[in-house]
C-alpha cells in the first residue's frame, strides 16, 4: 500500500494506491456507524459491489453512466436521495465510479447541508490517475463541459488498480491520455517512461498501471497543493490540451466523444501550435502524435467529425481566459507546459481551419 498525503490549504487527505480490501480500518470510521452511503453507477456497482459491501455495509444511490449523469436533473436527484436518508454532516459518501460520478458526487455532497465528506473510490484509470485527486466537482450545463462546480476536496481517495482489470479497452485508453499529460507538462522523463512501457500498461501489466498511477498523483498533488483554487495559474498547466478537448466534446455533443480521446487530441493540438508559434520543435510534436497513435487513441480533429467552424466560440468560454484573452496552455516542448498570456483569435481560427 502506498500512501501520499495532499495538503489542500486548510485541508488534508490521504491518496491511497493499493488494494481496496487494505482499506477497510479507514472506511469504517468515515462511515460514522452507519451504511456508507455509495453514488455508484449500475454497471460498476454490478460488477464490484460486492467487494465493497464485504468490507463495510453499503447503501448504493444509483446515477447513469459516463457523462449522461452531469447534469442539473440528476444533480436534484442525488440531493434528493441524500436528504431521503437524512445524511448529516458527520457521514461520508463514498463516489464508486469514473470521472463521471466523482464530478457529481463531489459537487452534490459539496452542496448538500453545506458540505459532506466525501471518499472517493475510483474505478476507471482517468479517475484514478487524475480526477478523484484535487477536490474540482462539476456538471455540464447549457451545452458547455463542466460549467457549473465547486471546489470540494475529499477526505480518502483510494485508487485500486485491480478495479481496472473489468475496464472497457476504449475508457482504459481514454484514462492513458491522462497519464501522458503528467509527462508532457512537466515530467519528460515519465513521458519516456510512458514510451516504453504503455502498451504493457494498456495490455493489464499492473505493476506498470500503479506506478503510472503514483507518478500521476504525486504529480497533481505537488500542483494542487501550489494552487488549491486554481487561481495563480500553476494549477492551469493541468488543463494542458483541454481548452482543446473540451470544445470538442461540446461540439460533438457531450458525452459522443470520451473525455481523454478529446485530451489526447487536445495535446497534440497544442504541441502543434506551439511549434508552430515556434515554442517547440515540430520533431517534439511528432513524438507525442506517434505514442498517442501507437496506443489507439484517436490524434485529429477529422476523426471526431466535428464542425472546426463550432471550436473557436467555444474556446471562448475557457475558465482560464481573462480580459477576452485566449489563454492556451502551450509547450516549449515535453516536460516544459506553461500558460500563455493570450493567442490572437485569428491565428488561432486559421491553425484550426489547417490542423489534421
């Protein structure tokens, strides 16, 4: 079991990466003698609710699949179902799923009586290796991607890498743009690490799924930890390809397209721009379009079947832009990601009308 601690302000919380059942001495007291509430999907809770409810009693409060629960409905429902159970503040709901249900577990407990605790249990590589660490909860609203959220940091987070072995091929290689994205912002070594031992990881090597796991945590909690709120730009750099990614998912209609295939592009667009602001070799940018292609992601925007013409409006409602400035996160190559001071609109309009 390895354990890593994240210093969130005023807040502290554990990052557990091992095996759920070493687990059960920390849920038990989060539970606070009851059943521990569990926002799970039902194929997730289908396949792994028993191994849950063999360590501690469960209630499981049922959301839809993937993106479909991230909206304002569904976010009614589950405070609902809280106050059902008359949950108060001293019992942690447990979010049993990818990113998905993390975003609306961890906004709806945020909000419920002003905030309960939250544990989140992972299931899927994205949320293992990125989203279930830094307390960022949202829904999607009025069409954009994750509109609407607060921040809201766990109390446990426990990423079990045997809780992979069920996963979709298509989410497993989704989840790996994440890890790649460690690499590219700041680690080039784990990059190269990546190089050589992806497709292992792809193929169910665990030893190799929960180093990369570790390597990307540790990597968000020395960010989090610079920036809790996302406010003096260090946490941005962990939007690297997203001002990309998200636009995609909106315009091919949120949830068509898997968040980190909509990353793994975004990253490649952004290594593409930056080399050609020259920031970065294009050689840099063929690397990491060639890794991302060697482990079946999709790399173009023509793979998607978007609208390019419908990208730039929505880039324009990018959190990190300030004053009508678009502000990218680019590269100066791998391991070398920082937040520009804006890109002019019409270069921007004219590299995406040419980009692969």
């Amino acid at each position: 079991m390895k354990n890593l601690t994240v210093e969130a302000g005023d807040e502290r919380y554990d990052v557990l990466v091992g095996r759920l059942e070493d687990c059960r001495s920390r849920l038990l007291p989060l539970a606070a003698g009851r059943p521990l509430t569990v926002v799970t999907e039902p194929k997730v809770w289908g396949i792994h609710g028993a191994r849950l409810q063999a360590l501690l009693p469960c209630d499981p409060v049922l959301v839809p699949e993937g993106e479909e629960a991230k909206d304002w409905p569904h976010l009614q429902a589950l405070i609902g179902a809280f106050a059902e159970r008359n949950l108060d503040r001293s019992a942690a709901v447990a979010a049993f799923g990818g990113g998905s249900v993390g975003d609306l577990a961890g906004l709806a407990t945020g909000l419920f009586k002003r905030g309960l605790p939250l544990v989140h249990i992972p299931t899927t590589l994205l949320a293992q290796a990125d989203s279930a660490v830094g307390g960022k909860t949202a829904i999607d609203a009025l069409g954009q991607k994750n509109l609407v959220g607060m921040f809201h940091q766990p109390r446990l987070v426990i990423a079990d890498v045997t809780l992979l072995d069920t996963l979709d091929p298509r989410q497993l290689r989704a989840g790996y743009a994440e890890v790649v994205k460690y690499g590219l912002i700041r680690h080039e070594a784990l990059f190269g690490w990546l190089e050589g031992h992806g497709s292992a990881l792809i193929a169910g090597q665990r030893e190799y799924r929960e180093e990369a796991i570790w390597q990307s945590v540790a990597a968000k909690a020395r960010t989090v930890e610079a920036d809790v709120t996302d406010r003096n730009g260090a946490r941005a750099l962990l939007n690297f390809g997203h001002t990309f990614a998200h636009a995609l998912e909106s315009a091919a209609g949120l949830g068509t397209i898997l968040h980190g295939e909509a990353v793994g592009i975004g990253m490649i667009l952004a290594f593409d721009l930056s080399a050609e602001l020259g920031l970065c070799s294009h050689d840099e940018a063929r690397r990491v379009r060639r890794h991302l292609a060697d482990i079946g992601l999709p790399t173009t925007i023509a793979e998607t079947g978007v609208d390019r013409a419908a990208l730039l409006p929505l880039m324009r409602a990018d959190k990190k832009n300030d004053g009508g400035a678009l502000r990218l996160v680019l590269t100066r190559g791998i391991g070398d990601a920082f937040l520009s001071e804006g890109v002019e609109e019409q270069v921007l309009a004219a590299f995406l009308d040419r980009a692969a």
